[in-house]
C-alpha cells in the first residue's frame, strides 16, 4: 500500500461544499456519509483520499492508519468542529483510527464511524417495507456487532419523514451533531453503526421532521432494555447473551402442549408484580425475589399459569402496564432482561406457563414515545376520529400501514420466541374491531364498503394469530373481547380471527351482578345464572374475575357480596365455586384466592397479613382445593367447549335460587354439581341423577374447614330408585346454605 503520508498534499480549502460543512454542523444533514468519512477525491489528476470528521468540540484531530505508527494531521476547516485530512493515493478500504484532543490537553483514540459501511441489506429493507419481516427486532433497534474486528453498536430506525436523524446519549454528550445516520431511501430507515459502545450504554434517536424542522428526542421503540422511569433514555442490550440462561428445552418441547391444550386443565392467576407483594420499604420486588416467592406461592396453590399484567416497559405505574411504550423491553422495575429471562425459566422449570398481557390496541402520548415520532403520524392515525382513543387518552395504531402491522406482529413473536411466553392474552381487542367503538355518531369514519369494522385490524388480528400458532406450536393467543363478534376463537380458514380463546365477558358481567344482590331477590334474576349457557360452547371461553372487576370503585370480590361477614365468605366460596364447575378455563385475579377486602391498589402490596384471619384462611384452603379437585377430575376440564361435557339436571328452581348440573369427560364419568344461592339450607332436596350406586361428596365449600356451617351429607349417600328431572334415580340432599356441593358415583 501506498504511504498515506507521502506527497500529502496540505488541505489549503475544504473539498466539501460549504453548504454540506454548515449542514452537518448545524445537525440538518439528510445524507452525512455522502461527506463525512473516506471520500476520494481529484488532484492535479491524481486520485487521493479525503478523511473527514466533524467532532465539535475538539481542537485537534489526526488520522491513524491501521498498521502504521503515522500520525497525520487533520486540519480545523470549520471552528465549528470540521476536520479533514488528506492521504495520499490510498483504496476506499483504507483502516484508520481518529486520534483527537479535546478543548483540553486529555487526547484519546476512537474508531471513526463513518467509514464503515452498510449493514442493513437491501432484501432486509423490502421484507420491512412489505410488512413481511417477522424477525425486524433483529435488524431494527441496537444490536451489538463486530465489522472488521471492530466492536460497537448497529443503531437502526423508521423515520420515514425525518430530514435528519443522530444517536445521541452518554457516549457523545447527548450531541446531535457527533453521530447522524445513514439515509437508506425510500425503506425510511435510518441506520449507523457506532464503534466502542457496548451493553448498558445509554442512547436515543433525536430526529428533525422535515415538516417545519422540529426536533424530537425519542427512545428506542426496538429498545430491549429501558431506564427505570423516570428515565426515558434506551439501554443497549445483548439480547443474544441471555440465550444462555434458558434451562427449559422438555418445556418447550412437551410442557407447554400439554398445558396449553384445549382439553388440560387451565386455572390462571392473574398478577401484577408491582403490587402482588412490596420488600421492605414499599419497595417493588425482583425478578428474581419474585421467582423465590411466587412460583412457589402458585404451584402450592395448584395453578398452572400465571398471567402477567404488561410486563413491558411503560411510564407510568398508575397505567398498570397497559400503557405501553417499550415494547420489546421488560420493565426495569423489577431487573433485566437476563432477570426476566430466569423468572420464565423458572416458572417453566416448575411446570407452569407464563401468559403475558399485550396491548397493540392502544399507546400513550409520552413525548419520548411513538406519538409524531418523525415529527408526523407515523404509528398512529393522523385523523382523530381513527387515532384516538378518547376514553383512555392514547392513540390508535394504523393497521393498514406495514410497516406498523410488521412492528406489532414482530413484537408478539419477540415475546414467543426470544423470552419463552406460552401464551399472549391480547388487550381491548373489541376496540380494534370496531371502527366506532366508544364513539358518538359522526365521530368515525367507515370502511371502504359503510360499515363499522376495522377491516385493516381484522386482518391484522388474522395475521397475527396464524403466524403465532405457525411458528410456536403449543401457544395460546387469548382475546379480552366484549362483543358478540363472531369466530373469536375460531381459526382463521373458517372465517374466525384465529384466537385460542376468548375471555367470556357476559358471563362475568352476569355472574357478578347476580351476586352482588341480596339473596332474598335472587330469585328474580335466575337467568344470569343460566343465560350464558345458550353461547357457552359458540367460543373457547375463559371464565375471569380479572383485575377489571377490583378497580376503579368497583371494590373487591369478598366487599362486593351481600350479607354480614359469614354470609360475604360463604359467597365468595359459592361464586368461585360455580366458576370452576362450569364449562370453560379459569382466571381469578390475585388477593381474590383468599379474599382480600379492600380494593385493589397498585401502588402497594395485597394485604397478606388477612391470611392471619380464619375466614380468609378458609377462602385460601377452598382455592387450593378447588385447583386439586379441578385438575384431578376430568370431567371439570376434558369437554369445556362442546355440549358433551355439561348437561343440565335443573335450571328451573328459580323458586328457592337452586341450580344443578353434570360435568362429563370424554370417557363419560361424570360429576354431579349442585348450588344453593340462598342462605337456607335446604333438607332432602331432590336431585336426578342416571344410574344407581354411591355418590361420594367431593367438594362442599360450606365446610368448617373452610369456615362454613358444616352441613353436608357425611362424606356421600346412595341414590334412591325415585325418578326426578327425568332420570330414573335420585340423591335425597342436604344442601348446606350458600355453597357449592359436587358428588362423582363410585
């Protein structure tokens, strides 16, 4: 090679255009590799190489050939920072590192990161502009690489209608100006890659719209890792590290089928980490002080999944989660992402599966976030009445846009496939479907053909659940839906949006008013009891008494019950008895397995101490039994969406508040469930049953052990050659008062 020193010709003017120099300086370029870096220039007919650096601040810099101990000078062209250098006759593929001295006498060395090249390929830009890039997280964000034995950061991002876009953070004094990036054309993508930086950096992208010029200073929405709130700022993070903490290989393999399948027993507890249970101080547990405490609080308890109130990053506590921005980021408040990764892990090694909540209804208008990210409606819709979510008071994700579709389901299988989640419980799913959801009339616009639907959410819910269901075998996808909106949970080539289940919202809604009213005028209201039965099989239904109900005045489950303390208890056992008898999975919220009294709070912990309290002991024994008894008997989980697997014996004793039915598996046991809604017992009372024998009595919830009266049938009786509700055997019953009471015939 050529001495880069030799005939070196002394920079007497900058060979870049004044207009280029006041550009970068004034951090308005559009395309800063097309100046800065190696360029080749012309000579008195020579071919030479122009190094050119802008790095305010600095009052010296010299370019370092790699593998030489030369140390050329570049010359100050602007006071601004400008600098150039020029080499002699030397390729485009000339290594140098940049020697510089700030304003000081402190010099350093530093790779130039202008003179690599590009990472991002072309085939990469058309699979994200077609929406069909199902790994982006991979390409777009910051990823930690190595180019030419050089270590650093790849920073890529969408900004479609930026003029300028630079990584600003620790490493460049937050300065616009040191590190603009890569204009790639029409893809709108941004991208740079930094030399020297590594995981823990802190970083965000300050972009200049070119819609008037307004700067904006936004995290990361690919970050994987976010300062804890109320820092804002992007972690970089080696995603690829954490691989190695994974222990759950026969999980993903065989665990999560059989756990997920349509015929195994699900019984969820819903939890929001931040205030299951506080360390001292109030202060929020760990990841991995909550692998110590709640895994093994859950499996005790019996339950096969946890569900996770959003555990991605997000501003505010009072949102709960739900108003998400760092969507490929477990929150910081309780750990890492290596943190998070073992609390999965964990959970799996334990046998049980983690479902998490995940919100692309709806984002929040932090400043930092995705609202006018380039300067203009890039996310979201620019017209309100699509936009907006006024109830809430966040935006609307643009579904029809790709490259937001690509962003979105992306996202779902970041969580599938990069941190093991069995399962995606999709939030407020009914106002993605609706075009005029919470809207007054004119306050929407419809689809192309007048009517009300989202078709561009439709297809985007239908994409979404294919390719989850495609690509990690075993998962559920789980829709918090409130309308009657056909096919929830059918699959997509029957015309269904391809859910594994829908939560079943009528029949919570009409259970808790049915149980928030006085028993005496129960009777008047026995269809709520009843009335869920005529769908019940048209969906995969998860029966939930979710955080929803606990908030916001609506008290909670044990405060909303009727009667004095005895009688509060009794129908707390009573209504999570009928949730686990009828057809359908279970989900209760945390603190309802032993009756927390007061409503949920967010910012502190549930009130543990109420476990001191025999009434509350009792409530927590019956969860647990309930769990045992559920998970032991398959006639309570085989047949949950078919008719096959429930049969009424009588839904008419709207008189006395008494319902009763059969629960069967596949092979045809069954198990006999009786409830009593009043709080008088009820002696000799009737019930048919099919076959002669001895009806052992497996659950009563009124027993003292469970801080009931203790009337029951001692353990099981014979049926009695009388025939009632149509069959020609029958059970002459005690019925103890408000309690649930289930028999299988041995």
């Amino acid at each position: 090679m050529t001495n880069p020193v030799q005939n070196r010709p002394r920079v007497e003017a900058p060979t870049a255009s004044e207009s280029d120099i006041e550009a970068l300086l004034g951090a308005r370029h559009w395309n800063p590799f097309s100046v800065l870096g190696p360029h080749p220039i012309v000579s008195n007919g020579e071919t030479l190489l122009s190094v050119r650096v802008v790095l305010p601040g600095a009052s010296k810099v010299w370019v370092l050939p790699r593998g030489s101990s030369d140390a050329i000078p570049a010359v100050k062209v602007h006071p601004g920072g400008f600098f150039e250098a020029i080499l002699g006759p030397v390729g485009l593929d000339f290594r140098y590192r940049l020697r510089v001295q700030g304003p000081g006498e402190a010099v350093w060395e530093t790779e130039d990161a202008y003179r690599f090249g590009r990472v991002l390929s072309d085939y990469d830009l058309y699979l994200l502009g077609e929406g069909k890039h199902h790994e982006n997280y991979e390409k777009l964000g910051a990823h930690l690489l190595e180019i030419d034995g050089v270590r650093g950061v790849h920073f890529a991002v969408w900004a479609p209608n930026a003029e300028r876009v630079s990584v600003v953070g620790t490493f460049n004094d937050w300065d616009g100006r040191r590190n603009p990036m890569r204009n790639l054309g029409q893809s709108g993508i941004w991208e740079v890659f930094i030399p020297g930086l590594t995981e823990g950096d802190l970083y965000k992208f300050e972009i200049r719209s070119q819609i008037g010029g307004t700067i904006r200073l936004k995290s990361d929405p690919y970050a994987f890792h976010s300062e804890l709130r109320p820092g804002t700022a992007s972690v970089v993070h080696d995603l690829n590290a954490q691989q190695a903490d994974w222990h759950d290989h026969g999980w993903l393999t065989e665990g999560r089928k059989r756990r997920n399948a349509f015929d195994a027993p699900i019984a969820i507890y819903e939890v929001h980490l931040g205030s299951w249970m506080r360390g001292e101080g109030n202060r929020y547990l760990t990841y991995q002080e909550l692998s110590e405490r709640l895994i093994p609080y859950v499996k005790d308890m019996g339950f096969t999944h946890i569900e996770l109130l959003p555990i991605q990053e997000h501003p505010f506590d009072g949102s709960w989660g739900y108003q998400t921005l760092g969507y490929f980021a477990p929150t910081s408040r309780h750990g890492t992402p290596r943190d998070f990764v073992r609390f999965t892990d964990a959970c799996h090694r334990a046998d049980i599966g983690v479902i998490i909540d995940w919100v692309p209804a709806h984002f929040p208008r932090d400043d930092h976030g995705l609202r006018l990210f380039d300067g203009t409606h890039v996310y979201e819709h620019a017209d309100p009445r699509m936009g907006e979510h006024r109830d809430w008071g966040t935006l609307i994700f643009n579904y029809g846009r790709n490259e937001v579709k690509n962003f979105l389901i992306g996202n779902a299988l970041f969580w599938l496939e990069k941190y093991h989640v069995d399962g995606l419980r999709v939030d407020a799913v009914a106002s993605m479907l609706y075009l005029d959801y919470s809207r007054n009339e004119g306050d929407w616009i419809p689809n192309e053909f007048g009517g009300r639907e989202n078709l561009h959410a439709i297809e985007f819910l239908k994409k979404l659940n294919e390719l989850c269901h495609a690509r990690c075998p075993g998962v559920i996808t789980i829709a918090e839906e409130s309308t009657s909106w056909p096919g929830v949970s059918m699959p997509t080539y029957l015309g269904g949006l391809g859910f594994s289940f829908k939560w079943n919202m009528g029949w919570m809604n009409d259970t808790l008013e049915y149980f928030t009213r006085d028993p005496i005028y129960r009777k008047y209201h026995h269809r709520n009891l009843t009335f869920s039965m005529l769908y019940a099989f048209t969906e995969n239904f998860i029966l939930p008494l979710s955080h929803d109900e606990v908030v916001h005045g609506k008290r909670s489950l044990l405060d909303k019950m009727p009667g004095d303390a005895w009688q509060k208890f009794a129908n707390l056992r009573l209504l999570l008895g009928f949730q686990y008898t009828m057809p359908g999975k279970k989900l209760i919220y945390m603190g309802d397995e032993f009756g927390q009294g007061a409503e949920w709070n967010v910012d502190q912990s549930l009130d543990w101490h109420l476990l001191d309290i025999d009434y509350h002991q009792g409530v927590h024994r019956f969860v647990k039994d309930l769990n045992r008894l559920y998970a032991s008997r398959p006639a309570l989980h085989e047949v949950d969406f078919d008719w096959k697997g429930f049969e009424w014996v009588d839904l008419h004793d709207w008189e006395k508040s008494i319902i009763s039915f059969v629960r069967r598996a596949r092979d045809g046991r069954e198990l006999l469930v009786v409830l009593n809604f009043t709080p008088t017992p009820r002696e000799s009372y009737r019930v048919g049953v099919g076959a002669p024998g001895f009806y052992r009595e497996v659950l009563n919830s009124d027993s003292q052990y469970y801080g009931g009266s203790n009337i029951g049938n001692a353990g099981g009786l014979h049926a009695e050659h009388v025939a009632t509700h149509g069959r020609p055997w029958s059970l002459s019953l005690n019925l103890p008062p408000l309690a649930v009471v289930a028999f299988e015939r041995s």
